[in-house]
C-alpha cells in the first residue's frame, strides 16, 4: 500500500507492508536513493511487523521542494511518525536515513521502542583530523550547489542506467537492479531519463554540525544498533576525494561514537559496503531481526 502525506511544507511519498495490529518498524533510507530499495527487508520483516517506509524530500516519488536542511528531514520523520499514528516503533535508517533517526530518536528520546542505524554514524574519518584544505573544498563546493543549481547528468536509457547502477554496486543481485532502475528513474521529454533525486539533495550536509549531532546522539535512552559494514571504504575512498586511509574506519573512532549512545551496541557486516541492504539484505535482516529478539519487553 502507498499514500501521499502532507509534512513540513511538503509531501511525502508513504509505503506499508504487513498488518496494521502488529508491532510497527519505520524505516527511512539514505542521500540518492528511494524507500523501495528497502522493499526486500521490508517484505521480510512483515511477516510478524506493520513495516512503514518513505521517500525522504527530494527523492523517489515524494516532493522536491528544493529545501534539504537536517532540520526539515527530522520534522519529515516526525510528520510520518504522527500521521501512521505510530506506536514504540523499531526506527530503522540508512546513512543519511541514520543521521536523521539517530536525532529524532535523541529530541524524542520517549517515542521510539529502540532504533537501528546501518552505517549511519557519518563518514569514517574522525573530523579532527581530516585535512582542512579537502574540509573546506567540500564546504564551497556545497555552497556553490546552492549558487548554481547542480543538474543530472544524462542517463540514455534504461540499459545505461541498469549498468550503471550493477558497476556501481557490484553486489547487487542484477534482478533487483532492475527493479530499482524501474522504480527510481523517469523519462525526460527529449529522450533518456533521470533518477528520482534532486541533486541539490547533497546541500542537506552544510546544515549538519557533527558536534550537534553527537550531542543529540547522547540524547538517546532507548536501546540502539550500530551497524556498519566491513567494505564501506569502497564508497568513501576514491570517487568521494577521500584517500584509502581516511576512508578505512578506524575501530577507535568506531568505538568512540558508539559510547556516545547510553544503551548502544555495535555489530559489523564484513561482506557489505555502505549499501548493506544492496548487498547483504538477507544478512541485514538477520541482524535486525536478532536486535529485536534482544530487546527487553515493552512496557
């Protein structure tokens, strides 16, 4: 089932599976991409939980109304939260999807049962130590997106999106890519297509402080999974501007993120890259799946 939402001067795209009387599991998804990518751990965990899912503003289906701060993404979250009428949901995000969680779960510490952030604690590098000259060459870049709005670049046609997308993710099941070709991309008028991302989507981080973030990452009280994965250094090194060793968590700064959640715990998936639910999804399931069976009963 899918429904539009009006939320923070938006609307939002709202997809659900399962049944509406059983324990209910919200998940968001990450920067570029679309809630349907989360469709196979969403079917899954249906079979016992009302699973809600939704297009962040400015991708897939929802509006993109041009406007990408952290701040609007959370109040979005909290919009979809209220109007499924919500109940101590698992809150579940990817990367971007992570970050906005992880602050809504710390401003609401009271509504979520327990969330799960699948790489969702930042880049790898610890701030402090990251080269100032690429800090700031990445803070005018995204400045300048806002000065001179970024466009798409041309996707032919669907074939050329198809083995873009399996050269970009290696790991992900063909059949599943083009599925995610289909539902993620729209024709252009003059021939080839465009995904269902805005570009300017990426200014979202020049309203992110990681300070801010932290801080309310320690905000949180109810219990949290920090899950990361063994090859996300493939996603940040190279065609990012990150070098190898930059891209490389280090176990230390893993560990110090982690301890800033009041009841975190931290699990690795080796075989995945940033992507987890392209890669592994059966993996991810299982591993929220084991979350849940930990967590202690609901009062």
């Amino acid at each position: 089932m899918r429904r539009r939402i009006a939320a923070s001067g938006t609307e939002l795209e709202v997809y659900e599976w399962g049944r509406p009387d059983q324990p209910a599991i919200l998940l968001a998804h990450g920067i570029q991409d679309f809630a349907l990518t989360l469709a196979p751990v969403a079917e899954a965990l249906a079979a016992d939980h009302r699973v809600v899912a939704y297009d962040l503003r400015g991708h897939g289906d929802s509006a993109h109304p041009g406007i990408y701060t952290m701040a609007h993404h959370i109040a979005d979250l909290h919009a979809v939260f209220l109007d499924c009428e919500l109940e101590r949901p698992l809150v579940v995000g990817h990367s971007l999807g992570g970050q906005v969680v992880a602050q809504w779960a710390g401003i609401f510490a009271e509504l979520p049962r327990a969330i799960v952030l699948i790489e969702g604690l930042g880049p790898p590098y610890a701030l402090n130590r990251f080269p100032e000259d690429v800090k700031q060459k990445r803070a005018r870049n995204a400045v300048e997106a806002l000065t001179h709005p970024r466009k798409h670049r041309l996707v032919a046609s669907f074939d050329h999106a198809w083995d873009l997308l399996q050269r970009v993710h290696p790991r992900l099941d063909p059949d599943r890519a083009r599925e995610f070709v289909e539902q993620g991309t729209r024709p252009l008028a003059n021939g080839g297509l465009e995904w269902k991302w805005d570009p300017q989507v990426v200014t979202t981080w020049m309203s992110n402080a990681p300070e801010a973030s932290e801080e309310r990452w320690s905000w949180v009280t109810c219990p949290a999974l920090i899950l990361t994965a063994g090859l996300a250094n493939e996603f940040w090194s190279g065609r990012r501007g990150v070098d190898e060793p930059h891209a490389t968590p280090e176990p230390a700064e893993v560990a110090r993120r982690v301890s800033l959640f009041r009841n975190g715990e931290h699990e690795e998936i080796a075989a995945a890259g940033h992507m987890v639910h392209y890669d592994t999804p059966d993996q991810l399931v299982e591993s929220i799946r084991g979350f849940v069976e930990r967590l202690p009963p609901d009062d």
